[in-house]
C-alpha cells in the first residue's frame, strides 16, 4: 500500500482500474422505433469500445416484454419509456422493482394519430374531436403502448385539455407499437399515440392523419430514457458511466447535422433494426411533417438527440411530471414523496461524471419549467397541488 502510495505509475495504474467497467459487454433492450437512434449509432461508430464497453442490442417486441426482461437481470438496461420505469418503481403496471434512469435518450418525436375515416367526417384535431364524439352515438377507443408509459399520459392529457374524459368519455387500450397502424387500418381503434415511425407511417398507407405531435402537447417533453434497475446501476456504476459518455457522443453527432441525420435513418432502416424503408423514416428525422390532409410544416419541437445536452440531462421535474400523470388518473393510490423518489430513481451522480467525460454542458438545475398544450406550466414546484389542480381526473 505505501509503496503504491508513493509511486505516480503505480497510483496511476490503480486510479484506471477502479474507473474501469466492471461489466465490458452491456446488453441493451430496445424496440424498433426511431428516438432508439443513439443506442445504435453509439455500437455502429464504436463508441462504446472508446469507453471500454461493448453494447449488444436486442431487438424486444413489447414495452412488457422489456419491463419484465430489465426485472429479470435478462436485460441489462434498456431504451425505455420514462413513464415505464416510474410505474415500476411504484409498484405500478408491474411488480415493484427499484429503477434507475440513466439518462432521456430525446425529446419529441411521437404524434397523435386519428383515423382517416375520423379525418373524412371532420374530425383531425382536438377540438373538432371532441365535438364529433359529442354527437357520436357510438364509443370511441383510442390505443397507447403501455398503461403508465409516455404516450398513454400525453394521449390522456391531450385529450382531457379538449375536454374529453379519456377514461369515461372512451375506451383507451393498449397495443405494442408496431401493431398500431395494422390495427387502425382493421377499424379497432380512432387513434393513437406512439413514437415514430409509426405516426407517419399511417399516413403513407391511408390509414391515418396527424392530429398533433407530441412536441405540440409538451414543446421539448423528455422521451425513452437509457433504464435499468437500481441494483445494476449501484453494482456496475463504471459500466454506467461509460455507457452514458457513449450514448452521449452519439446523441452529438446525430444532432451535429443534416447529413449525419440521414446516415442515421439509412442504418435504422437496416433489417437488424427497424426494417422500414428509409424514406418512411427520413422525412421526421429531419423535422418535416405533413399531416395527410396536404398541411405541411417544419416542426418547431422535433425529435432532438443531444441539443447541447440539454436533451440527456435526467430532470428531477420530468420524471417528477409521470408520477403527478399517474396520480391524477388513478394509478397512484396514495401522494408520493415527488422529489425523494425522483432524486432516487434519476441518477444524476452518474450522469454528471459522465458528462464531465464527454464535455457535455450541465443545465444549472435539476429541475425545468414548461407550458403545456392547455397553457398550465409544470416546473416541478408543487407536484401535489399540479396533480390535483386539473378539471378532469380520477383520484381514488
């Protein structure tokens, strides 16, 4: 020890082990949508070996599936809904599992999407919506990917903002992603909401038109995060800090260019992960949107990757704005401890460190302001009162 002590090679030696991953191959859930770009591209330009990873990528059929893989050890970590990992750590839409978000993998990128036979009678926005199901004399059923999950809290939010009680005036269910436009084309549901390509890909087949996207319902709302359980996390904290600085250099060169954007969609289109044409993808990567009624516009809040960092850093105030969701539509029996169990759940220490490896700027808080579709802000400041506060909802 003295002698190690005393010599700078020795200590430089030791230094370098202790922050070397105590797990080199990392496998990693994911499904086949476009905000898992970052994953991909971090393994595709070997950014994970400039860490001393290796990621391998497994292709997942459903966010359940996932869920269940990250609780059996069987996934390591995962790209993942936020709202997902939140609901485990409560115990709710799945045993209860103590999480950990490593870090938002996007922002933006998702859309509501409605049927083309709601769009021919009139109805291919919020408020002509809910007109049309006021004087419908039928139920309306709209899908999301998973119970507590990012798209089934935007859908219902956005829906209530236009009156529309998601849980008395419809029936919301749930379908796995790539099953969305198959079923919107049987005539299953009117709607749904889930992340690309799946929105645009309704309109190219005639099945659907975009109501609104999910950076119109919350500019700039946090997508999947890089999630794992809390014993992987405290067990392999190197492997984490790694895996974060790769996916953060990935995240950068994504969004240092147009070019770069449009090499990312053609390796996303590859069989061994999304397997969908590149032109399908292209078009929403690069921020141009068209609703299928000939409305066409570049979106303000688009699908971002990096942003200056801005789209990693794991907010306390974004994970904090699922469980006020959760609470508000019933999932939460009881009022959680917002802030503890965010503090818990976001790893902000290993984020930090990995940031500080790649050069990536930290916000000054943990916590951030927004103003959503309805015109409420959400800043973290008083979760029970913003749970509470909201005309339609479903407290116990």
């Amino acid at each position: 020890m003295t002698e190690q002590a005393g010599n700078p090679v020795a200590s430089s030696v030791h230094v370098m082990r202790s922050l070397h991953p105590e797990k080199q191959t990392i496998r990693i859930g994911y499904l086949p949508l476009t905000d898992c770009a970052s994953l991909v591209m971090a393994a595709k330009l070997g950014l994970d070996e400039k860490y001393g990873i290796k990621i391998e990528l497994s292709r997942e059929m459903s966010w359940a599936g996932v869920r269940d893989k990250l609780n059996s050890g069987e996934l390591d970590a995962a790209h993942v809904l936020y709202g997902l990992v939140y609901g485990v750590q409560m115990g709710i839409g799945g045993q209860q599992h103590d999480m950990a978000v490593l870090m938002n993998l996007n922002h933006s990128g998702q859309a509501v999407t409605l049927s083309a036979a709601l769009a021919r009678e009139g109805a291919h926005d919020g408020a002509l919506l809910a007109r049309h199901m006021r004087a419908a004399a039928r139920p309306f059923a709209f899908a999301h990917t998973f119970p507590t999950g990012n798209h089934a809290m935007l859908l219902q939010y956005w829906l209530a903002a236009h009156g529309i009680d998601p849980l008395r005036d419809a029936r919301v269910m749930t379908v796995p992603p790539s099953q969305m436009v198959a079923a919107l084309r049987a005539g299953q549901m009117d709607g749904f909401c889930a992340g690309e390509p799946w929105g645009y890909k309704a309109i190219v087949d005639g099945v659907g038109v975009t109501a609104t996207t999910s950076g119109a319902i919350w500019p700039d709302h946090p997508g999947k995060v890089l999630g794992t359980s809390a014993a992987f996390a405290q067990q392999h904290p190197n492997s984490c800090r790694a895996l974060i600085a790769a996916v953060l250099e990935a995240g950068r060169w994504i969004d240092a260019s147009d070019s770069n954007r449009l090499a990312m969609a053609a390796t996303l289109a590859e069989p061994a992960y999304l397997h969908t044409p590149q032109e399908t993808l292209a078009p929403r990567i690069l921020g141009h949107y068209q609703d299928g009624l000939g409305k066409t516009w570049d979106e303000a809040h688009g699908l971002r990757f990096y942003g200056d960092g801005a789209v990693n850093f794991p907010y306390l105030s974004d994970g904090m704005w699922f469980m006020t969701q959760h609470r508000r539509w019933g999932l939460l029996r009881d009022e959680p401890d917002y802030v503890a169990v965010a503090r818990q759940v976001n790893r902000i220490d290993l984020y930090r460190q990995a940031a500080e490896m790649t050069a990536t700027p930290l916000p000054k808080a943990p916590m951030r302001s927004s103003t959503l579709c309805d015109g409420v802000v959400w800043d973290g400041s008083a979760p029970e009162a913003y749970a509470a506060s909201f005309a339609i909802g479903h407290f116990f």
